[in-house]
C-alpha cells in the first residue's frame, strides 16, 4: 500500500472581501519527503497558500490535512470544530514555517530564539532544550554565534536562526515562504545551502520562492501558480523544459536568464 500523503489540500479558496480571490479552488499532494515548490508572479497565491498549510490564514473554503489530520478543526460527529488557541499552537508545532522577514525575537540570543518553542510549547527543561538548540545551531554552521542577538546577526544568519528554531520542534512538515527574497544577493547560497541539507535528510517541504535555480536542483515536484490557482506542475524537466500552458512559458521567458 502506498504511502499516505504528508499534506492534503482539496478545493482551497480564499476570498477577502466581496471579489479578490487570493486562492481560487487549489488541490495540492505532498507525499512524505518530497520537496514541492512553488513558483509564479508575485499575487499568484503562493504565500496564501502556504499559510493555509498551518491555518495563520483561515480559508474561505476548502480542506487541508497534514498527516492525515484536518488543519485547523477537529471532526467529531461529522460536525467539524475550529480549534481552540492551545490546540492550535499544538498543531502548528508539527508543520515548521520560515518567514521571508525572519521574525526572531530582538531581545533574545540566536540559540534562545531556537529553544524558545521548545520549552513553552513541548515543556522541556532549560538545559534539554539547549542540548538540541546546541545541535540545530551547528547544523545551521552558526555554532559560533548561539550568544549572538539578531541585531549583531547577518540577513543569511538571522534566517538560518529562523531555520533552526522551526526544525527545533521537529516538525512533520517544512514551509518556506520566499526565503531569500529580502536578503542581499551575496547572502542567498548560504540558507539555500542549509534547505538543501534539510531537503537531502528526508524532510517534506512545500518552498514558495523565486530562485529558479534552487527549483531546478532540488524539487520533486514544481508548481506554477497563477491568480489563485495551479496553472501546470511538474517535475523540474517538465516545468522548466517542457512547459504545456502559454502562461507559463511567458513566467519563464521573463524570469529564466
């Protein structure tokens, strides 16, 4: 039998307001470690959808399941429930997220930032929680600046931190929204470096982003996304070699060199 889908997404949409449609009847799989990323004009929908994945954006319609439980609401009875805050948190503690904007705490050093998640939402002890915070931050190559706050910290560095914290929880699921977008072009290779590391050890990943290059090397699966919906998908050869919808290959004309 095959192996269950890691993420589940059936007829998602999201409205704001009476008439823009951020996302527009999306269906998604994600099989368990496997690298999907999407890719498209920036509106497509991308971002959207990727934070539906963990429910800080409640859909309009539509169901997501990751690990074959439903996002953001339980069913009992066949009556489904929204999750309490608790609940919530609890769930969003199994599907990581980086953020293209970092958001670390200013007044918390790199390795408390990684740990932080580790003792209010798993309860573990201080000194547990630095154990695996020491571990993540060599992984990341920042062994050296676990005393460091994200003041004193590089764009690439403060993202690795980011990195960190979310693999900290030991998440089922990675969700990478634009990454790279708001660092310094000299900066990208070394956080596409630590997700490609990530990706190698078996991680499922969904990855919003622009670097075409990165799509190329490391997806399974690449989805264009256009006006709220899964225009074409692909392997990597299929998308950037052979694209079937004219709207797609005018993405590539303009944004592969």
């Amino acid at each position: 039998m095959a192996d269950a889908p890691m993420i589940e997404v059936t007829g998602l949409a999201k409205t704001y307001g009476e008439s823009v449609k951020a996302l527009n009847g999306v269906d998604l799989t994600v099989q368990p470690g496997e690298v999907v990323c999407l890719i498209g004009p920036s509106g497509s929908g991308k971002s959207t959808l990727l934070r539906s994945l963990n429910f800080l954006e409640e859909p309009t319609g539509g169901v997501v399941k990751v690990a074959g439980r439903r996002v953001g609401f339980s069913d009992k009875g066949g009556q489904a429930r929204r999750l309490g805050g608790r609940e919530l948190a609890a769930q969003r503690a199994e599907i990581g997220m980086v953020f293209q904007l970092f958001h670390l705490w200013p007044h918390l050093s790199a390795l408390e930032n990684v740990i932080l998640g580790l003792v209010e939402v798993r309860g573990l002890s201080t000194a547990d929680a630095a154990r695996v915070g020491h571990e993540l931050m060599r992984k990341v190559d920042l062994a050296h600046k676990m005393d460091a706050f994200p003041e004193h910290l590089s764009g690439g560095q403060r993202q690795r931190v980011a990195i960190a914290r979310a693999l900290a929880m030991n998440p089922k699921v990675m969700l990478f929204d634009e990454p790279t977008s708001a660092l310094d072009p000299e900066l990208v290779g070394e956080v596409l470096a630590v997700m490609e590391q990530v990706a190698a050890e078996g991680m499922t990943m969904v990855v919003a982003t622009h670097e075409m290059g990165f799509a190329r090397r490391v997806a399974d699966r690449v989805v264009f996304m256009d006006q709220g919906k899964v225009v074409e998908q692909g392997t990597p050869d299929e998308i950037f070699g052979t694209p079937k919808s004219d709207r797609l290959k005018r993405f590539l004309e303009r944004v592969v060199a």
